[in-house]
C-alpha cells in the first residue's frame, strides 16, 4: 500500500519551540523553598521535564526521576507549583532561533501544524500567545485535554482528529522518547531534536529506533529535513 501524503505536523513544545527550563526551575525551586528545600540547578530540573507538571512536582520534591512524594506533600506541592508557575511563564523562556521561519515555512508548503505538549492548558495557551506562537497552529493540545498523556498516543490522536488528518500522514517533531513512543503508538512519523530535555538522557541514543525518521540538531533543520523528503528526490534534483 503506498503511504500516505504527509500533510500535517504535529510539534511538542518544551525543549522543541522553546527553552522553557529556566522558568520552570524557578517555580519547582520557589515550590521547593516553601517546602524548607535548597534550590535544585537548572540542568536538574530540566531532567525532570517529560511527562507532565504533575510528575515534575514528584520529581522536585523527591529530587528523584522515580519517586513519589506522599499524597499530603504532592497535593501542596502541586498548589504551590502551579501557583509559581503561573507567575513566571514565559518569563525567561526563549523560543529557539529558526523556529518563527520554520513555522512559515511549513504551513507555506500547505502543512497544517498543531502544538501537542504534555503541558497543562492553564500554562500552554498563555505562553504560545506570550510568545506570539499561537496563531501559527490550527490546533493546540495540552496534556489535561485528554486522559493520557504522552508517550501515550492520545495526544497526537485527539491532534489529527482536530486537524481532520488521519495519523498516516501526520509527522510529529520532538524531543525526547516520550515523544518518539507516542508517535509510534499512534502511527504517525517521528522527527527528534537535540535541544531538548528528554529526563536528562541525550537523544542520540535514539537513532534508528522504530518510527524515528531522523534526530536532528534543532526545529529548523527537522523542517528542512520534513520539506525535502515532502518534496521528494526527484524534486529535489531539480532545484539543484
């Protein structure tokens, strides 16, 4: 059967878009002060990123990729965390050189791109339109829009439904092996990135795994690589 015509992009936000660490380790380490707690680094709080606020806050209490917190110090680490975050969102996050072109110039070539993240909506919808990203996507889905969260599938399945694709002729750009699990579990593409978090692990290690199309340096590039292999070799020796 020929597979089908890619036609959709679907793009994790932390550590893909944007460098988002630097305001969450301030708002895990004001959580973490209120708690009596010395500040954590940045690099180990980015480790912790991957699979929701709510696994994060686990993991700053605990400073452990593992372990729980027991349920009275999760709920009011939870509170103070999201009350911290919500204060410094988009306060130091940057968004990656490349990344406003390469939006451009996939949604030229007649794309339809959707922002899927593991990030709550409370957090997500502020900073993509803090960040001026938000018109550029036909849809945004946040991890507490669907009952699982990456690297279950649900994320990217609720995506396509949104954009009107089915998972065939969907690609997903991100960062980690979250991202590379659920693309496979909803049979879409994969494309991962080295600027992100990935719980501490480098992505390299990934390369050649099921559904892994290419790891690519940074955003820019993985849309240059998802252009040319869009447009096709034959295409390609034309232009050249």
């Amino acid at each position: 059967m020929k597979p089908s015509p890619l036609s959709g992009v679907l793009i994790d936000l932390d550590g893909t878009l944007m460098d988002t660490a630097p305001d969450l380790a301030a708002a895990a380490n004001r959580m973490r002060a209120d708690f009596g707690l010395p500040p954590l680094p940045v690099e180990r709080i980015a480790a912790f990123v991957g699979k929701g606020a709510e696994v994060l806050v686990h993991r700053a209490l605990t400073d452990d990729l593992d372990r729980k917190a027991d349920p009275d110090a999760f709920a009011r680490g939870r509170s103070s965390f999201y009350a911290h975050y919500h204060a410094e969102n988009g306060v130091q996050a940057v968004v990656f050189d490349g990344v406003v072109e390469a939006l451009s110039q996939l949604r030229a070539q007649g794309l339809k791109l959707a922002c899927v993240t593991n990030k709550p909506k409370e957090f997500t919808a502020p900073l993509l339109e803090k960040m001026a990203l938000a018109p550029r996507f036909a849809a945004v889905v946040a991890g507490d829009e669907v009952r699982e969260k990456k690297p279950h599938p649900a994320l990217l399945l609720e995506a396509c439904r949104r954009l009107g694709l089915e998972p065939a002729a969907v690609l997903l750009i991100g960062d980690s092996v979250n991202d590379a699990q659920a693309a496979r579990a909803a049979g879409c593409g994969c494309v991962l990135v080295e600027t992100g978090y990935n719980e501490g692990e480098g992505v390299a290690a990934l390369a050649g795994a099921p559904g892994v199309g290419a790891i690519l340096p940074t955003l820019a590039e993985a849309a240059r690589w998802v252009l040319q292999r869009r447009r096709g070799p034959a295409e390609d020796a034309t232009t050249q």
